[in-house]
C-alpha cells in the first residue's frame, strides 16, 4: 500500500546533516530522499573527459568556464 503525497515525509537540505556519514551518498530531489552508492572509477574517467572537453569549448568560444566540484560538474557562464 502506498502513501497517500500529502502523507510523505518532506526532505529538506538540513535533513542531510542528520544522515550517518557511511559512504552512502545523499541527495534530495523535490523533497524526496534519493540514496546511491559512490560511482566506480570508470565513472569518474567518463566525467573528466567530458570536463576537458568543456574546457575546450570554453577556451574556444570565450563563452563559459567549467568547474568540477567534488559532487557536482556545471558549465557556468563567465559574467
């Protein structure tokens, strides 16, 4: 039986801090709580070749700078 949406428990970015530290990664999407193990290697590889080819584009076009933070990689405009 499922809960009713007006019944469900509405995460919030606090939440996390409350959450063990046990190498399950934590991310809450539209109030709902997602867990999922950390990505292997071959994952990490696919997500530096695509930060160098956005640094590519970036230096090519003078229109963006990349960051790669340690949970999040984002294409962010320079101002």
């Amino acid at each position: 039986m499922s809960q009713p949406a007006t019944d469900r428990v509405r995460w919030t970015t606090a939440d996390l801090d409350l959450l063990p530290d046990n190498g399950t990664r934590y991310e809450i999407i539209d109030g709902e709580l997602f867990m999922t193990r950390a990505p292997r290697w071959s994952h990490q590889k696919a997500a530096d070749n695509i930060c160098a080819a956005l640094n590519r584009w970036s230096d090519e076009t003078g229109l963006g700078e990349q960051q790669q933070l340690p949970e999040l990689s984002s294409q962010m405009p320079i101002t």
